[in-house]
C-alpha cells in the first residue's frame, strides 16, 4: 500500500486542534507548554465550549499563551491571574475560566493569590506547570526547584540551609475546603499525555458543578534552563522530579451521599 | 429631587456605585475608607442589582480583580487610603495599559510610609503623575463635599469608558469621614450582559464564532507596536485636557489675589476668601476638580489679572508645581499648606496670604 | 488479514526537531533527518514508514503539534 493511499481525508486519524492558532510556539524544543497548550484547547473543542471559555495567561515563559489559544484571553500582572479569574468567573459565572500559570508565577509571587482563590473556592481552574526553574528569565532558582538542583541563582545547587525547601503548593492547596480536584499530571510520554488530557477534562466537566476549585499541576522540563537534550530532560525529570513530585490525584471529588 | 440622606462620604461613594450600576467591587480594608466595603456588604447588592463585592485578600488582589473584571468589559470600582494605593499602583499601570475602564477613589492620609490615619492631600504626585510604572495618566477627579462623593461616581463612570482609562476620585479624610447630606441619585440598571458586549466589543466574555478572539494586555514586545501604543495613550490625555477640564471660580471676576485649592483644602480656602473679603482683600479661589487634566490654562488666564497665586494643599507642596508650570513665571506663585495629617484653617491660610502674597 | 497501516505527516517549517517523538515511537518509525528545516532544525520523519501502525503516540507528545496522524485498514496476505 503506496503511502499516498493512506494520507486521505478519511484516513486521518489525529490532527492539531484547530483551537491553537498558526503562530508558531514561542517555547524551546520540547518543551512540555507546547503540549499542555494542546490538550487544553482539545478538551475545549471536544466540549464544544470555545465560545463560553476565558482564560488568563501568566507572566513567565507562557506570556504569550494567548497568542497560541484562539479563546478570549487576559494577561495577568506577575501572580495574580486568579486575582482576575476570581472576578471574570463571579460576573460570568456560566463561563468556564482558567488560569495557565507557572512555578514562580504561581508558587512564589502570586502565592497569596492561589491560596486564597483555592480556599475561597472559586469555580475556576487552574493549570499549574512546574519545571522547578525560571524559565523565561534564564534558568534562576524556582520555588519548586530540588534540593541540590542547580540553576543560575544556585548554581552549586540548592541548599535548603541557605535556600529553603522547595515548595509542594499542590499538596498545600488539597488541605484547602474550597479546592474540588487536585491532581499532577506529566506530559512527556504518550501515556502521560493521555491521562494529563483526562484529568484536563475531569477538570472542565467539574468546574460546571459550582463545587470549587480545580488545580492541576503539570511536572514539565525546561530542557534549556536544565542545560540538556529534550529527550534527556524527560527521563532527567522521571528520575528526579517524579520521586519529589509524584504524579496521580491528590484529592478527587468524593461520590455524593444518598 | 433625589433620596436625602445623612451619610459619611465613604458610605455616598459606596451608595453612588450601587446606585451607578457598576458591576464589582473589589477591596480590602485600611483606615479611613472601610465604610466603603462595610457598607457594601451591609448592602448586599449582589441580591438586587447582581453587583459583586468581595473582600480581597488584600489590595493588590483586589486591583487585580477589578482588571479581571475590566477585562471582560465590566465596569469595576475599587477604594483603599495612601498605602494600599501605593500597593494598587502596578494594577493600575497594568489596566492603564490595557485600556480598561475602571473607578479608584483614594481617601488620602498622612504619610509616607505607613503614616497615620488623618487627613491629607500628599498623594497628588502620585494620583496625577502617574503613580505606577510608564508613560500614563489617571483622570483625577477630587470632590470637596459628600455630595460629590456621590455625584461624581457618575462622572467617573462616563470618563472611564469615553477613554477607557481608569478614573481615580482623590478624596481625603475630611471627605470621606465627614457626614453631610446627600442627595442621592436615582439608581440606574446595571447592563445586562448583552449591552456589555455591545458596548465593550473588545472585552473578554467568551469568544463567539463571529469574531476573533479578544485578548487584554498591556505587553508588547515589539518597541515600534509599544511606541504607537504608548503615543495613542498620550492622545487619550490630550483629549482629556481638551474635552474634560473641570474647574470651579470662587469670588475670582475681581480678584488681585488667587488661591488654588482642591478637596478639603478648598472648602477651608472658600472660608478664607469670605474672611479676606470683610477685610476688604480682593481674594478668589479657583477649585480645580479635575487634578488631571490640570485647568492650567484657566489659571494662566487669570494669572494676567491677579497680583500672586497661593496654592494651598495640605502638603509640603505638590499642586503649587503645576500651578507654577501654568502661569510660567508671570506673577509669583506661593505654597502654603499643613501637612502630615494636621488641617489648616482658614485663618492660617488668610495669614498666608497676607505673608507671601501681600507682603 | 487485516493489517493495520499508519502515516504521519510532520510540518516540517514548524518541526524544532526536539525529538521527544522519536523513544514515544512503539514501532521506531521516526528519526530525526539529517537535513534542516528553515530554522536550522533536523526536523523529524518516517525513516521506517512500512511500520507505521497510525497509532498517534508520536503526535500525542509533540509539543508543537505538528504531526498529523492517518491510519487504514488494509488488506493484505
């Protein structure tokens, strides 16, 4: 069979969602944002709900996510996405809203924000990508980043001593009443992608039901502030990050009563 | 004629909102302005009018609400006092940069830093400046009584979608603690979501197949995109000066002498020129209610019948700079003011007038 | 039988020849060729495009997006 007879509208079997645009991303070679962006925008084509979805971009390596999610956006100041996505979602409450944050973002500036947006219980999700780096800003010390990690802030690795430890907030953020679902995800292999694109669904379908706040965080790479090969960042991060940051639920709605 | 109502001014900024129809209210309580947000809960327009409010977990949380809801072409109001302004600033920058309507009233203390919690004007660099980061300016309106605590929400309301440009009430503890009556506006509608759409075609309410998606920003990386930005915001503040100058003349059509005054000062200023004038002293009091746009040309105008210009503001001398950029040299121009919390009297100012002005 | 045949297509300008596709491969099918794209990229291709099976892994990671996936039942002996 001549490959031509295969490449057919009526054989294809996956496609890039139409809901990224065509702007090439901005993000280094394998880098998980890439495909965190996807499946996001697939779950919000799968459902059907592009017109009902807002989502706030972070500051950091993923600034520009609203140039690559073809869905009304805001920029948020440096940590305060949930700040904006707490109001966007009172006044629009039949809206689906998120936030798409990363680990300084998130975890050290924007901190009060998470915290308290999980515990007021806002209905809105937030995506959490943690490389335990600094991206954007050229590989400095995150607030996820690993005992004896190095990076360009700790650049003989971190030393909790002088450092301080790094910071599990999605744990911290599952003690909170007001957070619904909380999990951590990975995306750097066929499988993990297709369990983190379920959990990214659960998410949605549950931020319907107005019972709180739906966090998940992504274990990712960031080959270029780790100073190696995406290939070698990926397994880097199974052999390192994963025993630190385990993936799988961390609190999971719980079957109603009857 | 309007509701009567004996209220503080904080409490007729917070029943102008309601009755305003704006759609949020974000804040975080700092002495002098809690009321707002106590008289807010106390309200619970979210049962009426489906306004929100909420208690941030601090005030720049709240900033970051009201872009929130800016963003999605909702008209949001927010209050604090000197410190928590301070802290709000960056919001503000970032709302200014992305175009977005919105209502800051600031009930100004001493200060700097942590201050105390008396009246004061000290923040009108601050308010007119800038405040935040980069080449921007708030429309600052500054109300002397609790009636304009309450009327001049309705300004800002239409000010802050003509330009889509955050509007700043820069009020201070004599107004806003004071209680005067009011009369109350009658209460508009909130929009429905519809006619938000309408009216803010760029907000982000969710993207329809229609339309290209809207984004809200402040970020461009691109120097020659962020230039033209940045210049079709200095446009805005030119129209402003243009169209939307707000002043008030006192006793001026024969004046020798001027005072320059806003808010509170300029309600103890008015006293003083009814002192001077028993004295037989041809003294007027030009108001500037608008603080941004400056009425700078007004007061150069008069600047060619008066013989000196006394700007008073409980500051160590703030305002006095644009006055003095107004009328370019040609008469003098003095400062007198108290500051740090402590009010002068008209007597004070009378005798400022007779020290620098007539000496 | 029924043998299970699979193509992808990669965007080649948009491939940043990360790699990742390559191990996500059950049956080897991808590499990385030895030639650039526009941006100086060894962008990533079926070296062994007989043993493509359609199944999507290699698109599923991409973080670009830029694979698309067809499958076909074929008949075969």
């Amino acid at each position: 069979m001549d490959i031509k007879d295969i490449i057919k509208p009526e054989n294809l079997v996956y496609r890039r969602t139409p809901l990224l645009t065509d702007k090439p991303l901005s993000y280094c070679p394998g880098c998980g944002h890439g495909t965190i962006h996807r499946i996001i925008m697939e779950v919000i084509e799968e459902m059907n709900i592009q017109d009902k979805t807002i989502g706030i971009a972070p500051v950091g390596c993923s600034v520009l996510a609203y140039e690559f999610m073809d869905i009304d956006m805001q920029q948020a100041a440096h940590g305060r996405a949930t700040a904006l996505a707490t109001a966007i979602k009172r006044l629009l409450p039949d809206r689906f809203v998120f936030t798409y944050q990363g680990d300084g973002d998130l975890a050290a500036i924007g901190t009060a924000e998470t915290i308290h947006a999980c515990n007021r219980g806002e209905n809105f999700i937030i995506f959490f990508v943690n490389n335990g780096i600094y991206g954007m800003t050229g590989g400095q010390m995150a607030p996820t980043t690993l005992p004896g990690m190095k990076a360009s802030t700790c650049p003989f690795g971190r030393d909790t001593k002088i450092m301080g430890n790094p910071l599990k907030i999605t744990e911290l953020v599952a003690q909170l009443p007001g957070t619904y679902y909380v999990t951590r995800q990975a995306v750097h292999t066929p499988n993990a992608v297709r369990k983190a694109k379920k959990a990214v669904r659960n998410a949605f379908e549950y931020s319907k039901l107005n019972k709180g706040l739906c966090f998940i965080e992504f274990v990712s790479n960031c080959n270029s502030g780790w100073k190696m090969n995406a290939v070698q960042a990926n397994k880097w991060m199974e052999e390192n990050m994963f025993p630190f940051y385990p993936l799988g639920d961390i609190k999971v709605p719980q079957p109603e009563k009857v | 004629m309007g509701e009567l109502r004996l209220m503080k001014g904080n409490e007729a900024f917070a029943e102008a909102c309601i009755r305003a129809g704006v759609d949020a209210y974000f804040g975080y309580p700092i002495t002098p302005q809690s009321e707002v947000i106590e008289y807010l809960m106390a309200a619970k327009p979210y049962e009426t009018t489906g306004m929100v409010v909420l208690q941030a977990e601090s005030e720049i949380a709240s900033i970051n609400m009201c872009y929130g809801a800016a963003g999605a072409g909702f008209l949001p109001a927010t209050s604090s006092s000197s410190p928590g302004i301070s802290l709000k600033m960056e919001g503000i920058s970032y709302m200014a940069g992305a175009e977005l309507p919105l209502i800051i009233l600031n009930v100004v203390r001493g200060g700097p830093g942590l201050g105390d919690i008396q009246p004061a004007q000290s923040d009108y660099f601050q308010a007119t400046k800038g405040g935040g980061h980069g080449d921007y300016r708030l429309y600052v309106l500054a109300p002397s009584s609790v009636q304009e605590m309450s009327d001049f929400v309705l300004i800002a309301k239409e000010i802050a979608f003509k330009y889509r440009n955050p509007v700043m009430i820069l009020s201070d503890g004599v107004i806003g603690q004071m209680m005067e009556k009011v009369e109350l506006f009658d209460p508009i509608p909130r929009r429905t979501i519809e006619e938000v759409e309408k009216q803010c075609p760029w907000a982000t309410t969710g993207k329809k197949p229609n339309r290209q998606r809207n984004i809200i920003t402040s970020l461009d990386l691109d120097p020659y995109r962020q230039e033209k930005h940045v210049l079709k915001l200095y446009e805005k503040y030119k129209r402003m000066e243009q169209e939307d100058v707000r002043y008030e003349e006192i006793q001026v059509s024969d004046a020798e002498y001027l005072l320059v005054a806003y808010g509170s000062s300029a309600r103890i200023c008015q006293k003083t020129v009814d002192l001077a004038r028993v004295e037989g002293i041809k003294l007027g009091l030009l108001r500037a209610i608008t603080l941004f746009p400056f009425p700078g040309k007004r007061i150069a105008e008069l600047a060619k019948q008066v013989k000196g210009i006394l700007a008073v503001e409980m500051s160590t001398g703030q305002l006095v700079e644009d006055v003095k950029l107004s009328v370019n040299c040609s008469v003098p121009v003095y400062h007198f003011g108290r500051t740090g919390g402590v009010i002068h009297t008209p007597t004070e100012v009378l005798d400022a007038v007779k020290n620098l002005l007539m000496k | 039988m029924a043998k299970v045949r699979g193509a992808i297509v990669v965007d080649i300008e948009k491939c940043k020849g990360c790699g990742v596709c390559v191990p996500a491969c059950p049956q080897d099918v991808i590499q990385l060729a030895k030639e650039v794209n526009g941006k100086g990229y060894h962008y990533a291709y079926m070296h062994l495009p007989e043993e493509c099976t359609g199944c999507t892994n290699c698109a599923v990671v991409c973080p670009d997006g830029v694979i698309t996936v067809y499958r076909v039942k074929a008949e075969t002996v």
